[in-house]
C-alpha cells in the first residue's frame, strides 16, 4: 500500500523553468510533509518542510504548497538550475506517534535541469 | 565533520554469507534509523532505536538484526544474503522532538552476486 504517491517520475526543465512536483497521501494523520534532495552516490538531504497548519512555505528558490482538504502538496523549484538537478522526494510523517518520527516515502521525481 | 557515517561504501559478496553494516552519528541524536533504497530509487524504512531501544520494525526477514551498542552507534547484520537484498542502506539518525529532520548518511551499496 503505497500512503504517499509522487508525479511525476522524471521531469526535464530548462534553465530558468519553473518545475513543479506532485503529492498525495491518503492517512490524515500525518502532520509533517518534508522534501529531500538527494544527489547521485549520496544520502538524502532535507530541503523543506511543511506543517498542516500552512497552505505555503519557501525557503529561497524552493516552495511548498499544502491543500489539505486535497491531501495533496506540491514542491515548486524558480528560476531552476542545473545545478538543481537531482532526485526529489516528498515524503510524509505523523509526528504524534510516540515521537520517533517514521517518514514514509514518495517514489522520487528525476528532475534534469538543462542549461 | 561528518554527521552521520557508514561503513564500509560498497559491500560484494556472494549468496549465502553474512555482513555487517556500520553507522556512526556525531550529533548527539538519541534517534537511528536503517532505510532500504531499491533498484528503482524507492526509500523505505527498516528499522529505528530510540536510544539503544528498538522503536520500529517493519516487515523485514529476519535475516535482518540490527544492533545498537550505543545511542551514537546502529549496525546492520544481515545473515544467509539473497540476491534481493541487494540494494542501498542508508543509515540516519534524528533528535526527538527536535524538529524531526533526519540526517542521512552517504550509504552503503550492497551487491549480492
């Protein structure tokens, strides 16, 4: 049973594009959406996070948006680099639960920025 | 300075044989984790300790026991590997109730031939 589904898969921008991905989750318990980065050959990097409490967060060029009547959030990348290119993850937790924070996955977006 | 470390990178070795996993955290993090990354990139975790005490164990085989000496350290031991275990670990670490970011470490490739 796969709680947080991601889209797409892969994505190509160019320079300066703006790229969105998708997630849904289906258990409304969870209360704590982040994304992370991760970079060939090495672990995944947190980039942001979002509480159900807000409908928006950025943090420099990066940005989430949360609907949660949807249950469906969205990271939005501006004025993307090359540099950017990397695999994305949404990922969704239900903070409350005893405190140990069980993350589970989405199934991670390829993006490739072109210069 | 590394926050979270593994050891060794790359593991090869054949059906059949035991090996250990190492992970090392400098943060100070009472919380550890084991995550399993596929072929196909999916992350899904394996195992927690909450200080040196197992918090979460999802469907794993049995083959699979990890071992926390401490709280700064979390080893994987995998007995009898199958060619389907081949696969990234990642080890990561977080405090609770310290904002709930995990830091991960930079994996370990198995290849079972």
């Amino acid at each position: 049973q796969q709680q947080v589904k991601q889209s797409p898969q892969s994505l190509i921008v160019q320079k300066g594009g703006i790229p969105i991905i998708n997630c849904a989750y289906e258990n409304t318990a969870f209360d704590y959406f982040p994304w992370y980065q991760q970079f060939p050959g090495k672990g995944p990097a947190l980039l942001i996070a979002i509480r159900p409490d807000v409908s928006e967060k950025k943090e420099g060029r990066f940005t989430i948006s949360f609907n949660k009547s949807a249950k469906q959030f969205s990271l939005h990348i501006m004025d993307s680099q090359p540099g950017d290119s990397a695999t994305y993850f949404c990922a969704a937790s239900n903070s409350r639960s005893g405190g140990y924070n069980k993350l589970i996955f989405g199934a991670g977006t390829r993006l490739a920025v072109h210069p | 300075d590394t926050a979270v470390s593994q050891t060794p990178k790359y593991l090869v070795t054949q059906m059949g044989n035991d090996k250990s996993i190492k992970c090392e955290q400098n943060l100070g993090h009472d919380t550890m984790y084991w995550y399993k990354q596929d072929s196909k990139k999916f992350l899904k975790i394996m195992f927690s300790y909450n200080n040196k005490e197992l918090i979460i164990n999802e469907t794993v085989p049995n083959r699979f026991s990890p071992k926390s000496p401490d709280k700064a350290h979390l080893n994987l031991h995998i007995n009898s590997l199958e060619l389907g275990d081949s696969a990234v670990y990642f080890c990561a670490s977080s405090q609770v109730g310290g904002g709930y970011e995990q830091y991960f470490g930079p994996g370990t490739r198995l290849t079972v031939t």
